[in-house]
C-alpha cells in the first residue's frame, strides 16, 4: 500500500482500492457532486454510497462530471433495509442503478443483516452477480454468526463485510473469521465518529510522524488489512485523508494503537438493532 489508487484482490478476482470516499451524511445534489468529483479529481478512484444515503443521483452525477473514465472507478452502494426480500431486492437494485446512471455496480452490499430477510436478499444478489450487472457482491454490518448462518445456504461467499472498525472497536474475531473466510473486511466510521481525535496516544503517534491523528488512524486500517472509506465534504480533508501513503506505522505503534480497543460502537449493534 504504497499509493492512493493501490487495490486489494477480492475473492472473486475483482480488484478494489484499499481507500475511497465514503458520502453517508454528504447531502444530495450539489454537495455531494461537488465532494465526489473532488475526491475523484484527487486521486481517488473508490466511491461508497448508499440507497438509505439518499445521495445516490448526485452521487452519479459526480462520476459522470469528474472527468475520469467509468472503468477507472469503483462504485460501491448498499440495499435499503425496508427493500430486502428476493423479488424486491432486484427492483430495489434497478432504481440504484437508475438513480447512479450506470450499466454495472462494481460492489453491492446488504446494508444490514435483517432477520428472516437476508438469505432471499442474497439469492437475488448472486442472480445479479451472476448477469454481469454486479462485479462483486457482499455485506455490511454482519457478525460472525450471521455470515456462517448466510454461506450454509449460499452459492457464493461474500466478497466483503464492511463493518464500524476503529481503535476503539478493533473487531479481532471478526477479522480474524473473514481472513479465513476469504471475506475482504472493509471499515465504516474509522475516525470513530470524531472521538478518537483527542486522544493521548494517537497524538503522541502522530507527532512523531508530523501526521494527524486521522492520518495515523487510517494508516492503521490499511496496515492491518482492512478497506476504509472516511467522509468529508471538505476538498483540505479529502486531500489530507489520503496523504497516508508516505510513512508507516511501527509494530509497536500498532500495539499501542491495538490497546485501545474499548469494543465500544458508535453506530447501532447489529444483534440489537430496529430494522
């Protein structure tokens, strides 16, 4: 990981870059294409969106404005809860597709594991996958027993679980399950919402590197192998969220860094969650 547009081969063969731009919170229409064609015209070439994001028409806007060749970006969206089921999965994907302007989705994920939902979810998936109209399928928000209970009935493994993983939210087991899976683990919220960026620790860490604590923390995604997509609308953060491809951490930075996992979430559990 030497490079911004560095990528990771998935299960399937598929190559994603390691970072993107994430846009949950990006309000649609002009904020949203204005961040997205920024991003792009940085360098970034991985985009993740969302149908519950309500930004995926200015998001598809953004590519289309940014200058760069469609088959140079990967475009990731997530299925809406409220969506899931196998027929309406297909049409929910439809409209995803219609609202983004595009013939191909690079990745698609189930946003969140709905009880009794997903596996007819996943059958609609694979089928689109399957078609050509998806390169890569997978998941979000799943924990170990949700992926077991999803792949004994599944023709094909997910490609990725993209889950909250911070410091303080270090996700070992699950980690560890997907590595052996084959099951690429990608990282949502990897500032832990902001709340990490005052910490003793990662100061000290960055000081050292004449890097901020964001920087240190999303070189500490990338450097034990999980995708992360941070979000910002500001073009100076964008820029800098990406400037983490000059240094590396130590094996004692990441133990200090390892050590502050508190298994503390920001966002919802996905066991104890209102779907």
């Amino acid at each position: 990981m030497k490079h911004l547009q560095d990528t990771v081969t998935l299960n399937n063969g598929v190559k994603m870059p390691w970072f993107g731009l994430g846009v949950w919170k990006v309000e649609d229409g002009q904020e949203v294409v204005d961040t997205v064609k920024y991003a792009i015209q940085s360098g970034y070439r991985s985009i993740d969106t969302a149908r519950g994001y309500n930004n995926e028409e200015g998001v598809g806007q953004g590519i289309r404005e940014s200058g760069v060749p469609r088959e140079d970006l990967f475009i990731t969206s997530k299925l809406f809860n409220k969506d899931q089921g196998y027929e309406s999965t297909l049409e929910a994907f439809e409209g995803s597709m219609t609202r983004l302007g595009l013939e191909v989705l690079d990745l698609y994920l189930i946003h969140w594991p709905v009880k009794g939902k997903y596996k007819d979810t996943w059958r609609a998936m694979e089928k689109l996958y399957k078609e050509g109209r998806i390169r890569a399928i997978g998941v979000s928000n799943f924990q170990i027993h949700h992926l077991q209970d999803l792949m004994s009935s599944s023709e094909i493994i997910p490609a990725v679980n993209q889950v909250e993983f911070h410091p303080q939210l270090t996700q070992v087991e699950l980690r560890r399950f997907c590595k052996e899976q084959g099951i690429q683990l990608e990282a949502w919220s990897p500032l832990g919402g902001g709340a990490l960026l005052d910490n003793s620790t990662l100061k000290d860490i960055a000081a050292k590197y004449g890097k901020s604590v964001a920087q240190v923390i999303l070189r500490w995604d990338l450097q034990h192998g999980v995708i992360t997509i941070p979000k910002s609308v500001h073009e100076e953060r964008i820029r800098a969220n990406a400037d983490i491809f000059d240094f590396e951490l130590t094996p004692e930075d990441m133990k200090q860094i390892d050590a502050l996992n508190e298994d503390k979430r920001t966002g919802p559990d996905p066991d104890n969650f209102n779907f």
